[in-house]
C-alpha cells in the first residue's frame, strides 16, 4: 500500500501551509515580542522544548525543584547536542553557542523577566494549576503563559491566573527536540496577539504547529483514542495483537499500537499494584512485562529490540476475553484496518463540527508531522475523501462502529472533507 493517491503530496503541501494560518484573527496582527523563554521543568520533554529555543538563538531559563534534576536536565541536553555535531547535523561552535544561552535555576523568580513561559511538569491538573497559580504571581505584565499539556483543560488551567487571554496550550511532541508537531491550544479567553505570536514563533523554531480548540486530548490523542479503543476489542474478540500491528504495517504506519505501547513503557500511568489485576495491561505489567525498557511487553526483544510475539502474552489475553465472556473468531487484517483507521476518520469528523479544529486538512497536518499517518494517502482525512465517506460509512455501520452526524452527513450528500 505505497502508490501514492494522486495529489497527495500536494495536498500535504498546501495542508502544511494553511495550518499556519488563523481564520478569525487578521495576518496582520501585531506580534508580541519574544526575546526571552522560559521552561519549567528539566526533564525530558522540558530538556527538549529548551532546545528548539537554544537552537534558533532565543536564550532561555529553565528552572527545576532540585539541583539533581537540574543538574541532570542540562547534562542530557549538552550530551544532545554533542551527538548532533557528532552526527555532521551541527557545527561544535553552534552547539557550544546554543548551550551558552541556557541559564539553569532553581528559583521561580528568576523567570520574572521571560516573554514566554512554558511548562513542562507533570501531567496532573492539580500540579499545573499550582504552577500556573504561581506564574501569575513572578511573570511580568504581557509574558505569555504555555502549557505543553497533552490532555488536560487548558481553560480550567488558565482560570488557576488572572490572565487568562495570556493562556494556552504549546503540545509539543516527544523528542520534542526533534519532532516537528505543534498542537498550539487556543483557550476560550486566548488572546488574537498571544495566539498569533506563539503561532508564528513555532515556525521560527522549526515547528509545524496547527491550531487545537480544547477538547480531552486535543486533535491527535482525541483520534487516537477511538483506534486504541478497537485494538483493545479486537484482541479481545479473537484478533491476533501481532496481526493488529501488522495491519498498520502494511497500510505505511512506523510500527502498530501494540509497539507503541512497549515504545511508551506499559508501566506509564500504571498503579503499581501487582495483586490489582483489572486489565490486559495490569497482568503484564504485574508479570514484569513494561516494554521495551524490560525486553518484554507484548512482544519479547532481544539485544537488538527485535520483536517476537509472546505465548504467555496470548495467554493472558485469552484468559481476559473468557471471562469477559467474548465469543472469540479469526479476524483478518482487512476488517482490522477498517475499524482502527475508520473509527478515526469518524472521530475527526467530530472534531471538525465541534471546531476543535478549524479544516480538515488540519486534521491530516497532525497525523503526518506527529503519528505517522503514511504520507502516500496525504492524511486521515485526505484518505477518507480519496477512498469515498459512504465507504467509509458502511464500514462503520458494518463492524456495529458510531458513526459521526457530519460525516453521515457529507456522505449522503456525496461531499468531501477536503472540499
């Protein structure tokens, strides 16, 4: 699956260019002036958003709790940037440059000066309430406030200041020093001069950003969810998880969602409980099974990461889906990209009449530059236009999947996302 559809790349190419722009805010709206940043948070996706900022020579102040976390942040970034220059991608004089421009801190005060400050700490409400809280107190008058949540209500976060039009959300993706994605998260009381600065100041930096309304997970973990949910019933329904990955493989993804999983760590989010076995997960993870880091998850690896379905994986799968009570059936890898990739499409579909996001090139935009969606069908949504919505439809309807109103909508009137 490799032919590319025709116009794809040129779709992706214009997709790419439109995702910069703001439908309800004039091009010509007056910037703010960033010449300062500052992160909150040392660990890997703070020491990583620092990067993209050091590179394009903005200095910025990080500032972690503990000197051992500090110490260690700035340590992984130096040695980044040492394996960049190793690799002929760098000069040592613009690396040494770049590390020049950091200041490491371990006072909150010491971000009072910043034009832009983004944190990166742990994903829980509570925590980043108490950050932001804090921020409205040290930030000058004017800074803009970010926070790289991948989930969270950045309404509710920036309702924690009294600043909220200076609220929002910069998603940026792991390794955040590589990865092109921006979901930049647009609050309900978001300023147009915020918005259009942190937008313009992403393409500075490299990035690709696209505007997200709030929602639970924004654009791309919103369309993940759904696929995630039918990797889960089909294996529980019988669906080899190897074949579920195998599935995407074929289709032109990076690896499937049961890699991704070992990729992560299983024990991500985990309640560390071994005797509370209530999920697939919980039993592997109680067996030692966290992924990759441990050489075994789903799969078993060797010293090479190369992957090997698991028997005593299959095992505890098998024991869940009986007593669960599901019927178990051969299930071939046609039915399973068709309920992965069109429970997606519908989902988009939502996001779109919602208005979490403003068009639907948008949508394809995210899942190229930060999932991996194959460039050959020029994004999810690209795809469900070349392949028809009614197909798309009937697929739905078929496997007994939802299926969104605009969606059924655009089908019947024989229409497109991409108009």
């Amino acid at each position: 699956m490799s032919e590319a559809i025709p116009g794809a790349k040129e779709h992706i190419d214009a997709a790419r260019k439109l995702a910069a722009t703001i439908d309800d805010i004039p091009a010509d709206t007056a910037l703010l002036p960033i010449a300062s940043v500052g992160v909150i948070g040392a660990g890997t996706m703070g020491g990583g958003i620092t990067m993209n900022f050091l590179t394009a020579g903005i200095p910025v102040t990080i500032v972690e709790m503990t000197q051992e976390a500090l110490d260690r942040g700035v340590a992984t970034m130096a040695k980044n940037y040492e394996n960049t220059v190793k690799r002929g991608k760098m000069e040592a004089a613009d690396a040494q440059a770049a590390m020049g421009r950091l200041t490491p801190s371990l006072d909150f005060g010491a971000l009072a000066d910043a034009d832009l400050i983004i944190e990166a700490v742990y994903e829980s409400m509570d925590v980043k309430k108490d950050v932001f809280g804090k921020l409205d107190k040290v930030a000058k008058p004017g800074a803009i406030l970010a926070s790289n949540t991948s989930y969270l209500d950045v309404n509710e976060i920036a309702a924690a200041t009294g600043r909220p039009e200076a609220v929002l959300g910069m998603h940026f993706f792991s390794p955040a020093n590589v990865m092109k994605l921006l979901e930049v998260v647009r609050g309900a009381k978001t300023g147009a001069a915020q918005l259009a600065t942190v937008m313009a100041l992403s393409v500075k930096i490299g990035k690709v950003p696209v505007v997200s309304g709030v929602c639970h997970g924004f654009i791309g973990n919103r369309m993940l969810s759904p696929r995630q949910a039918q990797a889960l019933a089909l294996i529980m329904e019988g669906a080899n998880y190897w074949d579920v990955d195998e599935a995407l493989l074929e289709f032109g993804f990076p690896m499937g969602p049961w890699q991704m999983a070992d990729l992560a760590g299983l024990d991500i989010g985990w309640h560390r409980d071994p005797a509370r076995i209530e999920s697939v997960r919980d039993a592997l993870c109680a067996a030692g099974r966290w992924g990759q880091k441990t050489k075994k998850g789903f799969y078993d690896y060797d010293d090479n990461r190369q992957r090997t379905p698991s028997d005593e994986v299959k095992a505890v799968i098998a024991q869940f889906a009986a007593k669960e009570g599901k019927p178990q059936r051969a299930i071939d890898k046609h039915e399973i990209r068709e309920r992965l990739l069109y429970s997606m499409i519908s989902e988009g579909a939502l996001i779109l009449d919602e208005g979490i996001s403003q068009r639907a090139s948008d949508i394809d935009t995210v899942w190229l530059n930060g999932y991996g969606w194959p460039a050959w069908t020029g994004g999810p949504m690209f795809w469900a236009d070349h392949i028809g919505l009614d197909t798309v439809v009937a697929g739905l309807k078929k496997h007994g999947l939802p299926v969104a109103p605009l969606l059924e909508r655009k089908a019947a009137a024989g229409e497109k996302f991409n108009a």
